[in-house]
C-alpha cells in the first residue's frame, strides 16, 4: 500500500537528491548505515530510487512522482474542505519570506489581517527567496514569498499554486564622482569595465544581474559579494565598485554616499510572488493570506 508519508519523502528525495538532505527537510533521521534501516527510510515502493551518489529517482520512482504530486495536491484540497467545513476561522500561517518582501507586502498583509481575520496568527520565518519554495514543498511553511530565478518551478508547476505579487526593477548604485552619475540614466554595457559588487551564487538576485549583463554583452565576474543590500551600498559608498540593487531595497537606506540611477532601455527586474502546495489556496486559513500578500503588493509595491 502506498502511503501519503511515504510519497512525501519520495518528493522531498527528488526535490533535494540526497536522502540526507530529504531526511534534514523533513526532521527525520536519515539511515546511519546500509545495514541500519529505520521506519522512514524505506522506499514508498521498491525500487524508487538509488543512492549511489546522491539520490536518483529509478523510471519506476519518476512515474510514481508524477502521481505523487497529484495525490498530494488532491489531500491538500481535501485538507481545505475539512477544515473549511470546521470553520476553520481560527489558527497559525506560516510564512517565508525575504527580508525585502517582508517589509513590502508581509507587515502589511499582517496588519490588514488583525482587521479583516483576527483569528488568523502569522508566524514570519526569513528565507532568500528560491529556499522558501522548498520549504513550502517540506511542509515547514504554508506560504512562501518567493523571487523568479533560474531553475524555479514554473506557473504549471504540479506541485505548487503561485500568485503573482509584484515586479520591481534593478537600479544602478554608483560611486561618489562616478562618471555616469552625470545623466539622468546608466546604459549597463557602459558599466562592463567597472568594478562590481554582487550576491552571492543561488541568491536570485544574483540571477539577474546575471542575466542583464550577458543581455548587455559582457559576463558579471564580481569582486565583491554580498547578500546584504545594505552591505553592498556600503561597498559603493567607498568606491568599491558598482551594483545593481531591487529599488525597494534602497527604500529608506542613507544614500548620502552613492549616486542611484535607474537602467536605460529594459530594466533587470525582480518578479516576486506567493507559492503555496497545490490544492492548499482554499484552505480557509490560508486564502486571507494570499488575499492580504496581494492587496498589499498592489498598495504598496
């Protein structure tokens, strides 16, 4: 018999392609060795996956994933109706975040929530936005608000629902006595000699500088890096080099010691929005959610 458990960690080996990682996912405790095979660590069904470097799912283990995802989607619906059935007006959501995102829509959506569904508690957990996702997907969150990156799943993704958020462009922090501070706007293929600051690889915004300067005909090769936007302004300030930050991330930051101009032509741009496990944007507890994360992007991003 197939159990949803089991199909879980299926899913969680496939999403993470170690079964240590799965297990650190999950809160379990991953077999200490071949001989050693405790409750958790069978397979949903023989054969499903080998472990010889790393987890790879067998075509035995990719057909049952397709399944998996859809029956777990279907139990998370179910989830929705009982709980909807049993008013369901009252509880805790928890939500990942990026520290931007909560300043712009989730302290928001908090607020309008005590108002509109006092019963409802959010819990906030920080997370960069391509590991919420897989935190939905672990069932440590209910909610992720999340950033388009390489490699994301997709609008047709089987295993999540996402609701688009907001878009918000990349701007230019320059040095003091930049050159190009000089206009009104900064062509980013004018930028390819200078030094740069950047993210860190994985981040998401790391992506999309990426991704600018190869549309603008060089490769981003950053001296320095930092996840910290007001680490990299800083960097700027002291002539470090040059960066591209999310414009709501330069909301309410000392600017005093850089020049910011926006991107001439097609500006890189940050796509951000809500991602829950499929079948669960129903759930009474989670919908006003969603409702407050998009009421607020629209008033406020």
């Amino acid at each position: 018999m197939i159990e949803a458990r089991r199909l879980h960690i299926l899913r969680a080996v496939a999403d993470h392609r170690t079964v240590t990682a799965a297990a650190a996912a999950l809160y379990l405790t991953p077999p200490p060795s071949p001989s050693s095979s405790p409750p958790w660590s069978r397979r949903p069904a023989t054969g499903s996956w080998t472990a010889a470097r790393g987890a790879r799912l067998t075509p035995a283990g990719e057909i049952l994933l397709s399944h998996a995802n859809a029956v777990l989607a279907q139990l998370e619906r179910a989830e929705a109706e009982l709980a909807a059935y049993g008013s369901g007006e009252a509880g805790t959501v928890t939500v990942a975040a990026f520290a931007t995102g909560i300043g712009l829509v989730v302290a928001p959506a908090i607020t309008a929530l005590a108002r509109t569904a006092p019963g409802i508690r959010v819990r906030v957990r920080d997370a960069e936005g391509d590991e919420s996702l897989l935190m939905v997907l672990d069932r440590q969150v209910d909610v992720a608000v999340a950033v388009e990156y390489r490699g994301a799943p997709g609008e047709d993704d089987a295993r999540l629902t996402r609701v688009p958020l907001y878009a918000e462009p990349f701007d230019a922090v320059l040095p003091p006595g930049h050159a190009l501070a000089a206009g009104d706007r900064v062509a980013l293929a004018d930028l390819a000699k200078d030094t740069w600051i950047g993210q860190s690889e994985g981040n998401p915004c790391h992506d999309v500088t990426v991704l600018a300067c190869e549309y603008a005909g060089f490769a981003l090769n950053p001296e320095h890096s930092s996840d910290d936007f007001r680490a990299v302004v800083a960097l700027a300030a002291a002539s470090a080099g040059v960066a591209l930050v999310p414009r709501s991330a330069l909301r309410g930051m000392e600017l005093g010691g850089v020049e910011v101009r926006p991107i001439e032509g097609v500006a890189p741009t940050r796509r951000v929005f809500a991602a829950v496990r499929r079948g669960a944007e129903d759930h009474p507890l989670i919908a006003p959610v969603l409702t407050a994360l998009r009421a607020a992007s629209e008033n406020g991003a």
